[in-house]
C-alpha cells in the first residue's frame, strides 16, 4: 500500500531524538520512520513534502487553554497589546467610538503593571467611556476593571461586603475604586450580555484556526462550564464536534462549581456523557484551588509580605475547603474522572498532592492521570511527590521570567525565600516528574514556540535581562517533550505525541531546526505546516 504522505529532507523528532529523516502516512497513521526506506512506500498519488532541512515533529498540545474566551476577546475591545496605562485607555477609547451600538464595553487582556499597584481606577475609565457600563478583565483574569456605570448598574457601594471569594478594592474614603478581585467580579460580570451559541461557536472556529497556525493538533480545555460570567463553550464544543467543523482533538475539563460540594457530582457524571462526541471528551473535572500571586489570592503557606517586607496576616483565598477536597478528589478518581487543579500558591500546591495522595490510598493505583496546572510557588518538599503520586506537573513557561508583573507586584510580596521556589521545572524534571505545558492563553501568547523559549532561556522573548533562576532551566528536546508526549500523556491520548509506527499523524513540520540554531533563537522558529490525522489543517504563505 502506497503512502498518502511522504516527509522527507530534514530532521524527524523520534523518542530516540532526531535520529531520522524521513516519515510517511498512510490514511490517518504514520506508517514508517526512517531513511531511504520510507521512500518504498512512495506512489504515483503520494504527497510528497521537502522537508528542506526543516524539523518534523508530533503536533502541539495545549495542556491549559481557553480557546472560546480567547476568541470572543479578539473580537471585542481586545487590550492584550497594550503596555502603558496611556495606550490601554486610547485603545478603550476608540473600541468604544467604533462601536456606538454596543450596549456594553466589554473585553479584556489589560497588564496590571500598566497601573500603580496593578489596580486602575473608575475615573480613568469614566472619562473613556462615561455613556455605557464597561467590564475588562485583565490578563491574568482574575481580576476586572470596571466604570462608575457599571458599578451603578450592579448597586456597588461603600456598603457592599466582599463576597467570600474575592474583594472589592476601594479608595482611601472606602468607596469602589474600580477594580474588582476574583469572586467580586461576577458581581458585574452577570450584568454583561452572554455572547450567542453562534458568537461562541465562532469564536472557537477562529480560535482554533489560531491554534493550528501555532502547529497545535490538541488541546485540554481548562474551563467547561459557568465561571464569574465566562462563556461556557459546552455548546460550541457539541456542535462543532457533531458537524464536523473541530479538527482538533479536545478534552474538556469541567468546572467544578466552588460554592457546592459532593452534591455536584451526579451532574458531572451525567455531562460527561452528554458532552463527549467525536473529537470532544469532557472526561476531566477543573479544580480552581486558589487565585493568583499579584493580586495577593494564591494561597500560601505563610503570609505575604507587604511593600516594606513585613509579614501581613494575608495568606491567600483557598476556593475550596482543604478538608474536603481529599473526599473529593476520591469521588471522582474512583468515577475514572482526571482532577485538573488550578494551584497557583505552594499551599494549594500541598492541597492538591495531598488529595491525590488520599485518591491513591483509597482508591489504589488509577489511570485518571491527575495534574496541576500553573505551580507558581512549590514548597521543596513537595517536588518530589509529583513523581511519587504520579501528579503531572502542567507548566505554562512564559511566565517564568523577569518582567515588570513579576519583579514589581510579585517578588517584593513573595520575600527572597519563596521567590525562588518559583516555576521549578528543572528541579521537577529531575525529581522524575512528568511535565505538560500549556498557555493559558488568552492569559498569555498561546505560542509553544514562546513558551519553549522561556522553558529552555528564562528569558522572554527578545529580552536580554537576567536570567530567571537558571537552575530551573531545562532543555529543548524536554521542553519539547512537555508540549507533545507529556500533554499528549495528560489528554489521554495515547496514539499521539510521538512520531513512531502507528501513531496518528498528527504533525507539525516547522520553518527550521531549532537544534540547529543557538537557545536564544528558538522564538524566531514558526510553523510551516500542520496536520491533524494526516490531514493538512495549516500551511503558511
């Protein structure tokens, strides 16, 4: 039997490393890899690809993503860009002045470094937009930045309490300032119009085109439900994976609603089987365990420090009970559901590796393959249970760098003890863990090539400052290794993530060799060609 595909002329990634040259597909498997021998399989109707000197290697999969919100954002007051508190506020002027028929301004991708403190106020948003109500989340989105409008709309005070699971941050008299942290957001956040199940569906298609484009074959939706007036993308995922219109293989983490308990879990159950089709499996349950370390919500340990390096009595938000998720976590092992932790803080971080710990006791060994995304801060003592537990640690690398969010709203609050403990790839790797990598995006660039630059570099792209904690660097084949076989490992999918006989052909041929090139290069390298299944889902101009 003839290949469909023939790669040939370049570099092939194996487990063993670069060790062929060619790789050939027939139908939607590899059917051979090699040298001149994968040449036999060559017919008159095989599709041949030079590969020029240019790396192939599996598809990337994205172990932490939200594609659904990253769509909608592209397509309404999109701030990502935007570094300065100056160009932030003229991009929100002129979304608006384009857009006089919205009855909201709604969007999102601020950088909190762009304001003092990382809170904007209501006044510099009212003098943008005093006509309408605006809701932005910012890049990170755990937090909002919100006008008087929308305040007003909501009935937000100086007498409104905190809700228990975030913070209305307010001015020295006690009036709302403006910006509003974790739970309080839904608080406005309700009021926005949903988008439509065709808005939502849209923006899936656009940002899975995006997706391709990166070379991602795969990804794990780190977010399927109703969270603080996110989208939920269920429908989208549904009818995308029914017609036919998702290429892309897709698992979908269900959100674990936090102001409920055990009681949650028929319904879990009961939407997994509803969900999964085709493409789609909705086979993971999403355990946001605390917040996030600049706006002082990732659950720590110890306290946090203040601006003068005292300690504070401010120790983060645990969204959940710490006590009960350990039952949790068992519920749902033994019902063969994968756990996907948000643990951002080393507390949480403890959290998670003791509930997995109390599945496995219980339970005994699984194959549900728990992992902890994002890992900020982790205690040294815990590195090496991950191995032990068999918890994957899910990285998003971009993060692990020197840049103004870090080394103003983080470090200072940190102390220099815990901050280096921050993003300890290096330290995991060695302990025997297994690593995923995901973006997160529309947090940050949902780029691999980005992230594995930061992985390899602890530098950000195009940067020249200092290194961040180098030890914690790992190589390329690992951090290339984290974004294939280790997410592929994560989604449960088996059959991909490897270039080797009999995997689906799942592939990416990128526009070079990044091996070839010094490590400060890897985020020039871009993708040339994507295939899911065998089938070409991109090529570049």
């Amino acid at each position: 039997m003839h290949a469909d595909l023939l790669f040939t002329g370049g570099p092939v990634l194996t487990p063993e490393g670069r060790t062929a040259t060619a790789a050939a597909v027939t139908g939607d498997r590899i059917t051979a890899v090699g040298h001149a021998e994968a040449h036999d399989l060559a017919g008159p109707r095989t599709e041949v690809v030079d590969l020029a000197g240019r790396l192939l290697l599996p598809g990337f999969q994205d172990a932490h993503v939200h594609p659904v919100p990253a769509g909608l954002e592209l397509s309404q007051c999109d701030l990502t860009g935007t570094r300065t508190a100056d160009d932030t506020l003229a991009a929100v002027r002129a979304y608006a002045q384009a857009h006089p028929e919205r009855e909201w301004i709604l969007g999102g991708g601020w950088s909190m470094e762009a304001f003092e403190g990382g809170m904007p106020t209501k006044e510099l948003l009212d003098a943008a937009v005093p006509d309408r109500p605006v809701y932005l989340p910012n890049r990170d989105h755990h937090g909002a930045w919100v006008n008087s409008r929308a305040l007003a709309l909501a009935g937000i005070t100086r007498d409104t309490p905190d809700p228990a699971d975030g913070r209305i941050e307010r001015d020295a008299s006690g009036e709302p300032s403006g910006t509003l942290q974790e739970g309080a957001m839904q608080l406005v956040g309700r009021l926005a119009p949903p988008a439509t199940p065709a808005d939502r569906l849209a923006a899936l298609l656009h940002a899975q085109r995006a997706l391709h484009a990166l070379g991602i074959t795969a990804w794990q939706d780190a977010l399927v439900g109703d969270f603080l007036g996110m989208d939920d993308p269920s429908e989208a995922y549904r009818t995308a994976a029914r017609d036919g219109s998702l290429t892309a293989r897709v698992v979908g983490a269900l959100w674990w609603d936090r102001e409920r308990g055990a009681e949650q879990i028929p319904e879990l159950v009961e939407r997994r089987a509803a969900l999964s089709h085709g493409r789609f499996r909705a086979s993971t349950v999403k355990l946001m365990l605390d917040g996030v370390a600049e706006n002082g919500t990732a659950a720590l340990l110890d306290p946090y420090l203040d601006r003068c390096g005292c300690a504070t009595a401010n120790r983060g938000t645990s969204f959940v009970d710490a006590s009960r998720l350990p039952q949790y976590v068992t519920e749902l092992d033994a019902l063969g559901f994968q756990c996907h932790f948000h643990a951002l803080g080393d507390r949480a971080v403890r959290d998670a590796l003791d509930a997995v710990e109390a599945a496995r006791a219980t339970n005994g060994p699984s194959d549900t393959r728990p992992h902890l995304a994002h890992l900020q801060v982790v205690h040294p003592d815990d590195v090496p249970r991950f191995a032990r537990l068999g918890a994957t640690a899910n990285i998003q690398p971009l993060w692990a760098a020197h840049e103004p969010q870090m080394d103003q709203l983080t470090i200072p609050f940190l102390g220099p003890e815990r901050a280096v403990w921050q993003y300890p790839f290096g330290a995991l790797l060695r302990s025997g863990a297994t690593l995923a990598a995901g973006s997160d995006w529309p947090v940050s660039s949902p780029d691999p090539l980005q992230g594995i630059h930061v992985a390899v570099n602890r530098v950000e792209p195009g940067g020249s400052g200092p290194v961040f904690l180098p030890g914690e660097r790992i190589g390329l084949t690992e951090a290339l290794t984290a974004y294939t076989a280790g997410s592929a490992y994560v989604n449960h999918l088996d059959d991909t993530g490897r270039v080797r006989v009999g995997a689906l052909a799942d592939l990416v041929v990128l526009d070079r060799d990044p091996f070839a090139g010094p490590p400060e290069a890897i985020a020039e390298t871009g993708v040339a060609l994507t295939y899911v299944g065998g089938e070409r889902v991109y090529a570049a101009d």
